[in-house]
C-alpha cells in the first residue's frame, strides 16, 4: 500500500456542480492517478488487520436507538467470510463474502451492496437517522432500508471484529469516524477526501491511524464523547490515505 490520497482530490472528486453525472470509473481513474504521483509528503500510517485476531476495542461510542454514522476507508485483501468493519454485537457494519452489509439485531443484512472491491482503498460509510437507513459505498448511495428504532443498551463496539472474537477484518481499515447524526451524501462525499475538524459538530470519535506504532488507538475528536481504542494483535503499514484541509466543521 504505497502513495498518497491527497486533499486536492477534493476538487477532482467534488468540483462539478453535478457529481452524479460523473461515472465512477472515470473517479477511480483519477484516484489511481492520485496515488501514484505521491503528491503529498506527509506520511500517514493505516492498521493492518490479519483476518484471525486483530480488532479495536473503542468502548461504547453509541446511545441506544439513537441516529449515527459509521465512516471508514478500508482496503479488504479476503472477501470470503464475514469481515467487519465498525461493529456493536446488535448493530454490524461488515462485508459477507464480498457484500458490504448493516442492520440491527433482528436483521444483519438490511442494507447490502454486491460491489465491494478488493485490493483497492474504498471509502464506506453506513448511516441511520428518521428511522431509515442508508448505505453508502465511494460516496454513492447503495441501499437503503426502513427500520423500527430498538432500544437496546449500549455496547462495545469493536473496529474489525464482531464481539472481539469473530469475523476479523482481513486488510487495512483508516479513517474512521463516528458521528451522532446521519450524515447527507453530500457531507460524506467531501468527507471521502477532507477529513473533519477535529470539534466538528456531532463527532464522537475521530480515528486518524497515524500512530504509526503501539497499542493505543487515539481518537481526535475533541467534543469528549469517543474514547481511545484498545487495538489487539494489529501491525502498522503506510496509507496513501491522508488530508490536508477540513471537511465538516
């Protein structure tokens, strides 16, 4: 996982006032392009999941039956299985053999998109507000679904596991971002390439994954309602994925 995903992508990605006529294999052109010219100097580091034991115990950043967002880039090497990417034991975000997936306790599969790709950063995110949800995947809207708000209590959530202790991720995950508010399709489009301040409005956790090394997880937001990660048999690598001004604030 070599080059950068710079910040100037922006105006690639989002400068047309009509993104929707843009096909998205032109977007991935560019992108590719993007990657390869290392336009950004900075280096910035992603974790790598080994698909049998690595996961982030972040703590309990969700309040029962309330609306959020789930945001990631994410670099899947295995589509066989079931792979998370942000997931509570009621409330999963994951890819099934190949399917990116979310829902609740009474249904894992409300949402699902056949098109997740492998060997490649793809940005994902899943969001519930006004009792729909909605999946999302390079900042297209896949699939959505009406359900019932459950009230069930809080719980761990875990970055690349389910309940820390099965259906591991198996690649890279970075940049993840928790948020108390269902984001528009137009917030996550620009947050694909600009990452939000770190007091954003509604951000509960903002995991950068720039450590580079140790056990700790740091999460960025400064609005005290995430909690540092607790990251488990993870390995560090370089990520082309990185920022150079804010998107949401």
């Amino acid at each position: 996982m070599v080059g950068r995903l710079s910040g100037n992508l922006h105006d690639l990605f989002l400068g047309s006032t009509n993104i929707t006529t843009i096909p998205m294999r032109k977007i991935y052109l560019i992108s590719l392009i993007a990657l390869s010219s290392a336009v950004n100097a900075q280096t910035n580091s992603a974790l790598t999941f080994n698909g049998t034991g690595t996961f982030v115990d972040i703590g309990m950043p969700f309040t029962a039956g309330t609306a959020y967002t789930k945001e990631a880039w994410v670099y899947l090497t295995n589509a066989a299985g079931a792979r998370n990417i942000v997931s509570s034991s009621d409330v999963p975000f994951w890819v099934d053999g190949g399917v990116l997936k979310a829902g609740d306790r009474d249904n894992y599969g409300l949402v699902s998109d056949a098109g997740m790709p492998v060997n490649r950063w793809t940005h994902v995110a899943v969001t519930f507000g006004g009792g729909v949800l909605r999946l999302y995947r390079d900042g297209i809207l896949r699939s959505t679904s009406s359900i019932p708000v459950v009230p069930v209590a809080p719980q761990t959530t875990y970055i690349g596991s389910h309940q820390g202790t099965q259906a591991f991720w198996q690649g890279a995950i970075d940049e993840v971002r928790l948020w108390n508010i269902p984001l528009t399709q137009t917030q996550l489009r620009v947050n694909m390439l600009k990452g939000p301040a770190n007091n954003a409005p509604n951000l509960i956790s903002y995991y950068k994954f720039n450590e580079g090394a140790g056990s700790v997880l740091t999460n960025s937001g400064t609005n005290g309602l995430g909690s540092n990660g607790a990251i488990n048999a993870g390995t560090w690598s370089v990520s082309p994925v990185s920022f150079t001004a804010n998107a949401v604030s």
